[in-house]
C-alpha cells in the first residue's frame, strides 16, 4: 500500500474511533442500591436493570448495594463517587425523602440529578403465624395498654411503614413518640425479624411478604392502600376504622453534574425498560402499580413529596 494512501487511512480509523459509539454499546450501567439486599429496592434495581437490557439499551448492568439510613449512606456515596457519571443510577423513593427529613444526612437528594418515577406500593402489615395476636385490632389494644411493649418492625427510620406506625398510634389515641419501632437496613433484616418472631407486628411492600403470607408463615392484618389490594384479601386499615393512608413509591436519579443530553440519554433508556416483558413481568410478580412519571412532572412531584411527608411526619409527631 502507497505511504500516503495508507496514512490516510490511519486517519480516517482514527477520527472514527473518536466518534461517539451508539448508546446502547456505551451503556455498561452501574446502580447504585442504596439497601441491603432482599428488599424493595434491591428488588427494583435488579428489575430495572434486567429491563434495560433486554430493551437493548444496557450492555452489562453492575449492582453495589449499599444499605443503612433510610438510603443515605448509597446516597453519599453515589454523590461522592458517580459525580458526572452518564451511566450511573440509583434507585430511590419515598422512604429516602422520609429519611432525609427524620435524619438530617450531610448529602441532599437535590445535589443528584432527578430520572424518573417507577412505580407505587402500599404497605401491607403482617404479624408471624405463631403470634398471639390475630387482628390490627388485638395490636391497637395491646398499644393502648402498653406501647412499649408492641415492636414495630421494618425499614429505615423515616421509611413509610414507620410513618403508618407513627399515624396509625395517632388515631387511636396514642402518643406516636411512645411507639416502639425497630429499624432495619434492609427487607431481608425485617422479614428474619418477623419470621423469627423479634417484632410483634412488620411493615413493608406486600411483594416482600408475599411468599410468607401465602406460605402461611405470616398473617396479613392490615394494608394502607384506599381499597384492598388486587387479588390481595387484605382489609385495608380504613375498613378497620383507622384513618391512615399512604404509599410507598420508588424510581430511580442519575449522577451529580450530568448535562441535559446524558439526562435526557438515561431518561430515554429507561422508559424503553419499562416497556419489555421481563419489567411487565416484574410488576406483575411483585404487585407493583406502574407509575412512569418524569421530566419536569417528576422534579416538582419530588418537590411536592417532601413538602408532604414533612407535613405527616410533624403531625404523627416523628419530627
């Protein structure tokens, strides 16, 4: 091959190597999973992450979990370490908004860059199959007798089922600061705790309780949902005559510092995850309320969110 012909070529290999490659074969994504494994959001990043790649949309999907304080430990991490990042996610979701609120961490959730919600969830509360207690209601007299004595299991201080505990004491005429709660860093923790019968009574998403009450290892007494649940025969705590309602919704944030087009590329990518079979498929198994939101839409309702639950969590008198 003549000198010049080949220098040319050189060059033109070259300026192709410095052109960007095609998303899907940049994106080998890393999400952050701010828990424990074996809960709600060790659940939904492995979700997530399956659902990116069989859209095309992810090459390879790297998980590191990272639990304790209601997510704000993954949190300072993720801001610390992903800081300009395009492929780098993390999951969230109510339970960090609450525990930001309760535990003042040094990192805020607005310093990360905001995706995309997912999903909804409402709690379900369970006592374990040998409990002596059979109803919310012998729970709500025995707390009335003596509210130390009643252990509410479940996530991360601030997470929505400690709140449903702090608002469900409230209406029945108890003191939310006298409520006995146990905290733990993951739904893997919680559910050890009840089944092994450390608790009196748990807290969670029913996905992550399913299979015991179905099992027969854990009873279902209570769901914080407006009606029972689809093909869940679970009073809901209203039927009961307690007055308290909330749910539980997760998405997912992109790093510190990402410009528009990287947000834009990550928001892009995940709503062509939520669009394949195995995220249908995830929905489906674990009793997720699809609920895509995100833009503009997705800022102002995190916004809203925390201005809501710091009002709750004044009146349940966690703050």
């Amino acid at each position: 091959m003549r000198r010049d012909v080949f220098l040319k070529s050189l060059a033109a290999l070259s300026a192709a190597a410095a052109l960007p490659l095609p998303a899907f074969a940049a994106a080998n994504l890393k999400m952050m999973i701010p828990a424990n494994p074996g809960g709600g959001w060790d659940t939904t990043g492995r979700a997530l992450g399956k659902a990116l790649q069989e859209a095309g949309v992810a090459s390879t999907v790297t998980y590191d979990n990272k639990g304790g304080a209601a997510g704000a430990i993954g949190l300072a991490q993720f801001v610390n370490a992903s800081k300009g990042d395009g492929n780098a996610l993390m999951v969230m979701g109510a339970v960090m908004l609450g525990g930001i609120i309760t535990g003042k961490p040094p990192v805020s959730l607005t310093q990360a860059t905001p995706i995309a919600r997912l999903t909804s969830e409402y709690n379900v509360f369970v006592l374990p199959a040998n409990s002596p207690f059979k109803t919310m209601h012998d729970v709500i007299e025995q707390l009335k007798k003596d509210p130390g004595s009643v252990k509410w299991g479940g996530g991360s201080r601030g997470a929505t089922e400690h709140i449903a505990a702090a608002m469900i004491a409230r209406e029945v005429g108890v003191d939310p600061g006298r409520i006995n709660y146990v905290a733990f860093r993951g739904g893997g923790e919680a559910t050890a705790a009840i089944l092994g019968g450390n608790v009196t009574i748990g807290g969670s998403g029913h996905s992550e309780f399913q299979q015991y009450i179905e099992s027969g290892k854990m009873r279902a007494i209570g769901v914080t949902s407006p009606q029972r649940l689809k093909g869940v025969n679970v009073p809901t705590l209203k039927e009961q005559g307690i007055n308290v309602e909330i749910g539980n919704w997760r998405g997912v944030y992109g790093a510190p510092g990402i410009d528009a087009a990287q947000r834009k590329a990550l928001t892009e990518m995940v709503l062509k995850a939520v669009k394949t079979k195995a995220w249908a498929e995830a929905l489906e198994k674990n009793g997720w309320t699809p609920a895509v939101m995100t833009g503009k839409e997705f800022d102002e309702f995190v916004d809203r969110e925390f201005a809501s639950l710091r009002a709750t969590m004044v009146k349940a008198g966690m703050v």
